[in-house]
C-alpha cells in the first residue's frame, strides 16, 4: 500500500495558521502589558492628576491673582470629600488607561515595526518616531474617548458638601451625561483630545526613539526597562509642556454643560477665543506645574513597566 505525502499546499496553509496565531498572541501580549503598566502608572500619579484637573477647570480655592492655589485645592479635597477624594475618578481613568494605553503602546510597535520594513532599518529617523506615536495616539483616543470624557466630569468638579458628588462613577457619569445632554455630550472635547493625541504621543515617542539613537543600549550598562523609565519621562514631559495649552480647552470643553457649570462654546475656537478674551493666556497655563511634576513618574513608570512586563511575558508565551 503506497502513503501518499502530506501536500505541499497543506503544509504552507498550516505553517500561515501557526504564523497567524504566534502574531495574535504576541499582539494580545503587548496589549496586556500596556494596559498594566499604564494602570499601575494612573494609580501612583492620580493625586497629582486630580489637582491639576481642579485646576484646569477652575474649581476650588483660588489665589488673590484668580489663579487656583495647590496646597487650597489639596485642602479642598481633604475637607470636601476626604483622603479617597484624591484618587476620585480613577477607577473610570483606570477603565479608559487600560484598553488606551494598550492601544498606545501595541499600535507604536506595530507602527514601528511596519515603517522598520518600509525604511529597511531598524533605527528611525526621529520624525518617524513622532509619527508612529502620534498615529498610535490617535488611535486609542478614538477607541476611548467616552470612558475620557466620563474621567474628566469626576475628577474635574469639586463634591458641593462633604461627600455629595454630582458624577460619581463611570456608568452613572455616562448615564446622567446621556439623559440630561444627550449622546453627542459624551463627545464633547473630541476634536481637541484627537488633534492633540498627535503632537503628544508623537512628541512622547519621538524622544524617546531619539535618546535610544543618541544612547545605544550596547553601549549601556543600564537595563532596558531603566533605560526606557528615564527616557520615557524625558518624553512625558517635553510632551506635557507643548501641548498643555490644548488640554485645558478639551477639559474645558468637556465640562460644559454639566452641572454647575455655565459655560458654553460653539467649538474647538470658540472656546479658545472666550478663555483668552476672559481671562488671558495664563489661563491656559493653570496646573502646569502640578502637571509637570506628575508627568515625569507617570510616563516613566508606563514605559518602565511595559518594558519590564515584555521582559517577563517573553518566556511564557
């Protein structure tokens, strides 16, 4: 009896499933451990976070220049809603980091990798480091934009009284905002949020490609989550300081509408124009420094944790 051999064809369609389940899973894998390390990131750095969203949207104790004061908002916070009140609004933030962060961070290796092909290089140029970090960028803000919006009406407004918080969690946020606003309000402040995706995340991931030119790891003695922490927060900062002005019309933007707050814009410029003509360019500034402070161990540590948890994850799949 005569065995016929196994068909070539057969063979390829197997070694192409085999190829598309070892992609999938490595894909799944990145996704993982973006997701974690920009939870365990958010989590630290949330305080700090909720201080400078107080002070972007104008809430809280205020300075005799009309500017918000720091240590009043951290006082504010302790008073109004007690120890948790620094870290309100993080379980919606955690719930928007993960799936965006995953997005972030898998979309910038895929975007990457595809240019390394295109190039036929390995080292990217600088531009095309910002490129692949600002397309990563706008990608997950598009997938997650809603969850952000629901984030910065509970972070971004002071409880009236001790315990009494008008948006107090990410489904009622979301609920409340659709019966009294209507869907569309969950969209409030995209256009800003993806415009600033580009230059943000592309600014993040530029340096941070740059400095990995500048500073070759076989040239350090330096571990590469280590290397990726320091100049992750070098990105994170940078990125911070350009595009701050922008964050605070998207905050701005997103809290029209909701309760208490009486401000309406017709758009992205209108809004520009009523916050300059009312209160100046400063206006645009409130929170920087708060911001810088918390941009530094926030982006190191999403770029020092998903360097690390790649490391870990590289033997088990």
């Amino acid at each position: 009896m005569t065995i016929s051999a196994p068909s070539s064809s057969g063979s390829e369609l197997q070694r192409r499933v085999t190829a598309a389940k070892m992609v999938t899973t490595d894909v799944t894998r990145r996704m993982i451990c973006g997701g974690v390390a920009g939870m365990i990131a958010k989590t630290v750095t949330n305080p700090l976070e909720r201080i400078k969203m107080l002070s972007q949207t104008g809430e809280g104790t205020k300075k005799a220049s009309g500017r918000p004061s720091i240590l009043g908002l951290y006082r504010d916070i302790l008073q109004k809603e007690g120890v948790l009140g620094l870290w309100a609004g993080n379980g919606a933030n955690l719930l928007r980091v993960f799936p965006a962060k995953s997005v972030v961070f898998s979309c910038n290796d895929y975007y990457r990798a595809l240019f390394s092909r295109i190039l036929q290089s390995e080292q990217l140029p600088a531009p095309v480091s910002f490129l692949a970090g600002g397309l990563s960028g706008m990608t997950a803000t598009a997938v997650t934009y809603p969850l952000d919006l629901a984030r910065g009406r509970i972070s971004g407004k002071l409880a009236v009284a001790k315990g009494e918080k008008v948006y107090r969690g990410i489904v009622q946020t979301i609920l409340l905002t659709v019966r009294e606003e209507g869907v569309a309000a969950l969209f409030k402040g995209i256009t800003p949020t993806i415009l600033g995706a580009l230059p943000y995340e592309g600014i993040k991931f530029g340096i941070v490609g740059a400095m990995e030119r500048l500073f070759p790891e076989e040239n350090s003695s330096v571990s590469t989550p280590v290397r990726k922490m320091i100049f992750g927060g070098m990105g994170g900062v940078m990125a911070g300081l350009i595009t701050y002005p922008n964050d605070t019309v998207r905050r701005l933007l997103q809290l029209q509408g909701s309760r208490g707050n009486s401000s309406a814009y017709a758009g992205y410029w209108d809004c520009v124009r009523q916050t300059y003509r009312t209160h100046g360019i400063s206006r645009f500034y409130h929170g920087l420094t708060i911001n810088t402070i918390r941009m530094a161990p926030n982006t190191a540590l999403q770029f020092y944790f998903y360097s690390l948890l790649k490391q870990w994850s590289d033997g088990l799949v």
